[in-house]
C-alpha cells in the first residue's frame, strides 16, 4: 500500500485519476488542488508531503492555455517548471518518487515519423519550453521519477477540444478546422490507467515515456469522427492549413509519438483513439 499525492486534482487527468482511486483498495490517494496547496511555493509543499507521509506525487498540474502563454511566461513557467522543482525536492527530501505529466509540445513537430524519448527536443512555443524546463528541473532534484509525455488530451471533465467541437458542431452550419497538423489524441482515462499501472508495478523504473492512444490523425480528422460518433449531421467541417488559423503560438505540425518503450517496460496496453473517443462521447451523452 502507497500513500499518493495526486496535484492539479480539478483537471481532467485528475479527475479520472479520482475515479480509479474509487476502485483502488490497495492504495490511499490524498487529491489537492491550488486551494488546498499551492504548488509554486515550496515551503507548503515540503510541509505537505513531510506531514502527510506522502510517497507517490502524480502531478498532473500544468498551465496549458499554449497562446496565453505567449504573453504570460511567468506565470506559465511558475507553473510548468518552478513548481515541478518545489515537487522534485520535496520527494527527494522524503523518499518519494514523482510521475510528472508532460507534453508532446517538447519535440520540434518538423520530423515525419513517430518522435522516440531519446530524440532531440526542441519547443516551438513558451508552453514547450516550459514543460521541458520542468521536466530537466524534476530530474535534476529527484532521480526516483517518471516523465509521462502525453498529447492532445481530452476526457469527460473540464474544458477540451471534443467539447468543444461537439458545441459548435450543434451551433454552427459550417466550421473551419486545421488539416496539417498530425498528431494522435489521448482520452485522459487511458492515461489515468497507465499512471496506476506505473504506481503498482513491482519495481518503478524511472525515465521519460511517450504515451498517447494508438493511430494518427489531424485535428480535422480528429473533428470529423468526433462529430459522427456524437450524431452531428448538420455542420460542415472545412479543412483548413495551420497558417489560416489565427493563433499565437506555433504548433507542431507532426507530433506523432512512438510508445513502444512504456509497453515494453511497464506491459501498458494501449487503446486505439478512436475506440477510446467513442467511449468517452458516450460518457459526455449519458
């Protein structure tokens, strides 16, 4: 039995992580959010940890708003890296270990085949580079932990790109989505699962691993089956390139990742996208 922090608890990963921890009897899960700690100020979380005996951090908190971050670097690095550092330190000063969520956004995106961990990184945006800011702070303050790199997230909770394309699929006659960037999404319930695969694995091997569903898509692709399997018949999807599309930060265009180190290392099996998409619509339409 483990003792487990799970940070950015309001979030979609942290809300799925809470419905496993329902089914969970061998372990005890303690949730928090920044209301009940605030992870960029170190002396709360050495104090947290310590006084709740805490060995296992899944921290699952991130600023992910990736065009807000253009002008919000602070903030977004406070967040994405000085806290992980704060989190790092306090596992090590406990003897915990710590699985830390990161982001395909850490690759350059310009390659044409599915990005390995060993790859060379290279962030095109503030949000990129912050995230790989704090996964080289975690491992240079806590050596016992795991670097998840996951994309295109989404789930039943919180604000995601499903939603949304299921909300202005119902409002809206036509709607213009982006063809060229290729990438796979990640139904946040397949990757609770993987983290708790990784937390009762016998021995914890730490490292960096991809983990996505299986397949490759587009967001227009990702667009066109989110409205067939959710029933919307009356709105046109338009593909469009990435460079007609009004954001500030730069995406990439091929994020495709190869996930065959987790399978190999922790026996993770991974969901196809769009079987994992049907089942969380489902959930959305209960």
């Amino acid at each position: 039995m483990a003792k487990i922090l799970v940070t950015g608890a309001n979030g979609q990963l942290g809300n799925e992580m809470r419905c496993l921890a329902e089914e969970d009897k061998k372990n005890t899960f303690l949730f928090t959010d920044i209301q009940d700690m605030d992870i960029t100020d170190l002396e709360a979380v050495m104090k947290y940890v310590a006084g709740h005996g805490i060995e296992v951090i899944v921290n699952c908190a991130a600023y992910t708003a990736v065009d807000k971050a253009e002008d919000n670097e602070d903030t977004c690095r406070k967040i994405n890296a000085l806290a992980v550092a704060n989190l790092a330190k306090a596992a090590t000063m406990n003897r915990a270990k710590v699985i830390h969520i990161s982001t395909d956004y850490v690759y350059s995106g310009v390659h044409y085949k599915p990005y390995s961990e060993g790859d060379e990184t290279a962030p095109c945006s503030v949000y990129g580079v912050t995230k790989l800011e704090g996964e080289r702070l975690l491992f240079d303050n806590c050596s016992d932990a795991v670097v998840l790199r996951t994309s295109w997230l989404y789930s039943a909770y919180g604000n995601n790109f499903v939603k949304t394309m299921i909300r202005l699929g119902k409002e809206r006659e036509k709607l213009s989505v982006v063809f060229d960037q290729i990438g796979t999404p990640t139904y946040a319930g397949d990757l609770a699962k993987a983290i708790m695969i990784i937390i009762d694995n016998k021995t914890f091997i730490p490292g960096i691993y991809n983990f996505s569903n299986e397949g490759v898509c587009s967001w227009y692709d990702f667009t066109k089956a989110i409205h067939r399997i959710a029933g919307i018949r009356t709105c046109e999807v338009l593909p469009i390139e990435g460079s007609e599309y009004p954001a500030k930060a730069t995406r990439p265009f091929y994020s495709v990742m190869n996930k065959k180190k987790i399978k190999e290392t922790y026996s993770v099996s991974i969901p196809y996208w769009e079987n994992s998409l049907v089942k969380c619509i489902n959930l959305l339409m209960k």
